[in-house]
C-alpha cells in the first residue's frame, strides 16, 4: 500500500488490526513512562484533568505526546481533534496541528483511529494499543501507544492522551496472546 487520498474506497477490514491490550503491559520505555505519568497525574481519580498534564514535564520525550479533543455524536466517537502533536505521530502522520484527523486522513485509518477509542472508552480506562502502521509508505513501522482518557473542565473522556512509538517490525512483534481485536 502507498499513498492514500482522502476519498480511498478502501474500508477498515482492508487492513490488519490494531490490538487493544487492556493489561498495560507495556513493551518500550516511553510508553511505559507515558503510562507512569498518566497514573501519577490521574492521582488516584479515575483519569487526570487534562490540566493535570504538562507537556514541558516530559522533557526529552516530549516527541512522543499527542492530545487530541474527543467529539462526540450521540455517545459515539465522532470525531478527534489534535492538540498537542508529538513529532514521533507526525512523523508517520504528518502535520496535523488542529486539523480533525476525520479530515485529514482517508476513512479507513480514521475508523482505525476512532475503533482504538471506543476500545479504550469500552475498557474503562487506559490501553495499550499496539499493531502495524499501513500509512503512506509506513508499513515497515509497528505502534505501541499509551491510549488514555482524559478530563476537561470536569467533562469525562473530553481528551485523548497518546504516547507513542513507532519502530520498524513486523506486525506481530510485541503482542501478547490473548489480546482483544479494535
């Protein structure tokens, strides 16, 4: 697969999965970092207010932080909003700065995207989501992310906290039997 373009016909079953792994067991440092600091902000609450988080503290790690805002239609996952894009997801993404990824990327790797959501939303908290990168040229590139929710002005699941690592692989190095299919 290369590039796509927005108005892909290609549908979401074209691709291989991207597994939820409620476990949180985390195979890279970063993301275990990311989910250390998600856990010491969220403070023993259920998630951290998306105030919680400064993106200075993560020094140099801060390529791997994305906020995205969550929209919602009706309960669902509607759309997502990027805020804060670490240069590691722009790397295999490109610029995304405040463009809806809805918007952004063709139909099928968004409902990947909104799929990992509503997996996370579903497991009630934080996941590990991990799987091959089938983007524009990036498919010798496979995902482990820190998928967690975050609040907003006491609004639950408002923002999205993504802390991610691309590295070259095979689509299924690092999953752990077991895991759930987004």
């Amino acid at each position: 697969m290369s590039s796509f373009d927005r108005s892909s016909q290609l549908s979401i079953d074209s691709f291989p999965p991207i597994e939820i792994d409620p476990s949180l067991d985390f195979q890279h440092k970063i993301t275990k970092l990311g989910f250390e600091h998600w856990t010491e902000k969220a403070a023993g609450r259920a998630m951290p207010d998306r105030a919680d988080i400064d993106p200075r503290a993560f020094g140099p790690y801060l390529g791997h932080l994305t906020l995205f805002n969550i929209r919602f239609n009706d309960g669902a996952v509607d759309g997502l909003v990027p805020r804060i894009v670490g240069s590691d997801f722009e790397s295999v993404f490109g610029d995304l700065k405040s463009v809806p990824l809805e918007e952004k990327l063709p139909s099928a790797i968004y409902d990947r995207w909104r799929r990992v959501v509503t997996g996370m939303m579903e497991a009630g908290g934080p996941v590990r989501a991990t799987g091959p990168i089938v983007y524009k040229g990036k498919e010798h590139l496979v995902a482990e992310l820190v998928v967690a929710p975050l609040s907003s002005g006491g609004e639950a699941n408002s923002v999205l906290y993504v802390v991610s690592v691309f590295l070259p692989g095979t689509p299924d190095d690092g999953l752990p039997d077991g895991v759930s299919t987004a």
